[in-house]
C-alpha cells in the first residue's frame, strides 16, 4: 500500500496485512477503516525525579485498538524506540492474536520512550508509577489489562498493580498480567511465550518432516523469550549454534550450552565473552544455514535488505513484527515456512488470560494444568491455522491474520454499530 510518510512504519506493515485479509475476505471499505483505526489512543507525559536531583519529562502511550470481543490487552514496553505509530501496530496485532486463540479479548499497547539501562531501578519505579497513574483512567480488569513486554518484568507489573490499588484503595490483582507468582500471578507464565514458541518450532519441523533430535536452529534475542524458547529447543535436542542479543552474538556448531550461557549471562551481562561459543556478527544468526531461525528481539529484522539470504527453511516469529511486509514477501517467494508471530508468541497472553481468571477466582492451578491447557489451546490455533493455510493455498500469516479478523469482524456485526 503507497503511503506518503518518509519512512514506512510497523503500523503501516500491520495495516497492509489487513488490506491482505480485506482481499480474501472481502469485506467493506468502511469496515477496512474500522479495524485499521484504534479506538481509543493516550499520550501522556511523564515527569520524573532522576536519583541526582534533576526533573526529566519522558513520554507514554497506551493504544487500545479493540473491544469488540471483550476488554483490551497487551504488553507495555520500556524501550527507546517507542513511539504511537509503533505501539498502535503492536496494539493492532494483539487483537488479532487474542481472537486467534479464542480469548475473550481486544488488543491494546503501551509503551514508554526510555532506555532502561541508563535508570536506576528506584527511576525505573518512579516511571512505571508515574506512567501507570497517568493511564489509570483507561486501565482496569474489565477495561484493559496491561501485561510486561520488552523491557518490563514482573516487577513492572507489581508496581503497576499496588499503584492502581492504592488509588482505588483495595487490593486488585486483575488489573495486570506477567505479575509475581506471590502476589497473584500464574506458574508457568514467565515461561509461557518461550513454552509456546517451542510448541511452533515442534509443530513446524513435524510438517517439513525434518526431526527434532539433531535439527539446527539459531535465536536471536537472549531475553524473557529467547532465552526460553533456547532452553527448551536446546532440551528437545534442537542444536542451539548462534545466538545474539543486542550487544553482540556467539556461535558454536556443536550447539550451544544455553544453561552455561545463561549464567554467563546473569554474571556479566550479555552474550560476547562466553567461553563455550565463538563470537560471530550478530546480523548474520537469522541467515546461517540451519533448520530453523527464531527471531525473539524486535520488529522489522527480516526486511528487503536481507530476506533473500535467509537460508533455513523454517522461522518461527518469537517477537511481534521481526519480518517486515516486503521482507515477507521474499520468504513467502522463497518457499520458507513462517509461523507468524500472532500464532508463534501466543503462549505468552494465552497464560496471562489464565493468570487472569485465576486472578479474579482467587483459586490457583497447577503447573501442569497451565501448561497443558496452553499446549492444547495453542495446537488447536497451529492446526486451523494450517489447514486454513492449505485450503486456501495461503501463507500461515494471511491465513493466521484472516481468521482473526474475521473473528473479531463477526463479534463487532453481531454487537452492531452504536448508535
Ligand atoms: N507482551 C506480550 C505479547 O506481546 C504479552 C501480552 C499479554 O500477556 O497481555 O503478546
């Protein structure tokens, strides 16, 4: 789709998907501008106290694309490239992935422009209080339910929670997901999105025929999901050989010992200078010769500029957005077999729907009855994904985004206009 912006956005690339599902489904113009168009967008500013003394204004937004099938949900991200046309694409491809999965549930973001690394962790709680009063009236369990992204944790999510609770003056778990296991949270949702996006890789090999023991793969992002998502290939016996993170990458054709990485990780801080691997260019993980590359960092990874030399047969989105639409396209000409992000990184809002009920239940399940319903729900998703895919002789992502849209087009026909 022409745009007269400089440079295209991921709100543009989530905007052409739609036009693509727009083309099979055939619904209206109108109805193309409904769901292109966030219902409701908040910009606020966010003075804080730095620990020297001095005032700094940073800047938030929380974009609630949907509330067609129930209240919005999505992840609030702490990273320096934030911006509103950013978090509207990333509020726009939650609401297709809660309606993929069969949750109660619209789409929203949030995000904060900062680099967290340059705050202390007394700053990084003054800003997600700050930013949490400010969108205070929008928020809540039955209005829209927040849950950590890149550059959030848990204890993000438990600042956000006693901050929205000391304002209504009781204690309301509910109104965010991804929070601590002892104050309401899920077993099995820190490592839910890495739980899932194996489920992909699993699924994905299984179709192509190649076996798990012995497969290759490469991650690119060593955080909340790719490190999961390593471990668990990695104990499957996926060869792990590179993974990167924003600093840097390593690579060891034996497979990587992810444990070993790990603590390496947690001593010094990032992935350069582990002794089990040999240091490589990080731009090269996702174009290496392996079996299955799982991009798990940030959007628009995979573009023009280096889709055509992407060499493994399978990718498996573990972020939102890492293949932008014309890289897209050259893997779809290619031949490879993407798992789309909607699908692949589901697992983690899958268990935040469950923290949620558990949540307001105020009774608790096991690990094993998370993990296995997430397991069922999500094959149950790969499998109308794929034979949708197959019947229309479409992509995973047309297919993927297609029936999303339908869903949540269905749910907003049935509720009607208003007025
Ligand atoms: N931030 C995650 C995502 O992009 C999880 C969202 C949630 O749990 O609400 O899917």
């Amino acid at each position: 789709m022409a745009t007269d912006k400089p440079t295209r956005t991921p709100f543009d690339d989530a905007k052409d998907q739609l036009r693509k599902a727009q083309e099979i489904l055939g619904f209206s113009d109108g109805q193309y501008e409904m769901l292109a168009t966030p219902r409701r967008e908040m910009a606020v500013a966010i003075p804080i106290r730095r620990d020297d003394g001095s005032t700094e204004v940073l800047h938030g937004y929380r974009v609630q694309h949907n509330f067609s099938r129930g209240p919005a949900k999505g992840g609030i991200r702490f990273a320096p490239q934030v911006d509103l046309e950013e978090v509207r694409a990333l509020a726009m491809w939650m609401s297709w992935k809660c309606a993929l999965l069969g949750l109660p549930y619209g789409g929203a973001k949030g995000g904060v422009t900062i680099d967290p690394s340059k705050y202390s962790q007394a700053e990084l709680e003054r800003v997600m209080r700050r930013y949490t009063s400010e969108i205070l009236p929008i928020i809540g369990p039955e209005k829209d339910i927040p849950a950590p992204d890149v550059g959030t944790s848990e204890q993000h999510m438990a600042w956000m929670m006693d901050t929205y609770s000391q304002s209504v003056g009781y204690t309301v778990p509910g109104v965010c997901t991804g929070k601590p296991v002892e104050l309401g949270g899920s077993l099995g949702r820190a490592e839910s999105t890495s739980l899932g996006v194996f489920f992909m890789v699993k699924a994905a090999l299984k179709k192509l025929g190649i076996n798990m023991e012995g497969a290759t793969g490469t991650v690119q992002g060593f955080g909340k999901v790719g490190r999961g998502a390593a471990a668990f290939m990695a104990r499957a016996g996926i060869k792990v050989v590179a993974i990167s993170d924003v600093y840097g990458a390593v690579r060891n054709d034996e497979g990587i010992d992810i444990e070993a990485l790990g603590k390496h990780v947690d001593e010094t801080g990032k992935v350069v200078g582990f002794s089990g691997a040999t240091e490589m260019d990080p731009a090269d993980v996702l174009l290496l010769d392996v079996d299955v590359v799982v991009p798990a960092a940030i959007e628009s990874v995979i573009t023009a500029a280096n889709a055509e030399k992407v060499k493994a047969p399978i990718v498996v989105e573990g972020a939102n957005g890492p293949t932008d639409f014309a890289g897209d396209a050259i893997l779809v000409k290619n031949g490879k077999l993407v798992v789309p992000d909607i699908l692949a990184n589901s697992g983690g809002v899958l268990v935040s729907y469950y923290e949620w009920v558990q949540s307001r239940d105020n009774f608790f399940w096991d690990l094993k009855r998370v993990q296995e319903n997430q397991e069922i729900r999500m094959m149950k998703a790969w499998k109308e994904v794929d034979e949708y895919a197959a019947k229309k002789q479409i992509p995973l992502r047309v297919a993927a985004t297609v029936l999303s849209v339908e869903r949540v087009l269905h749910a907003h026909q049935m509720r009607g206009l208003y007025p």
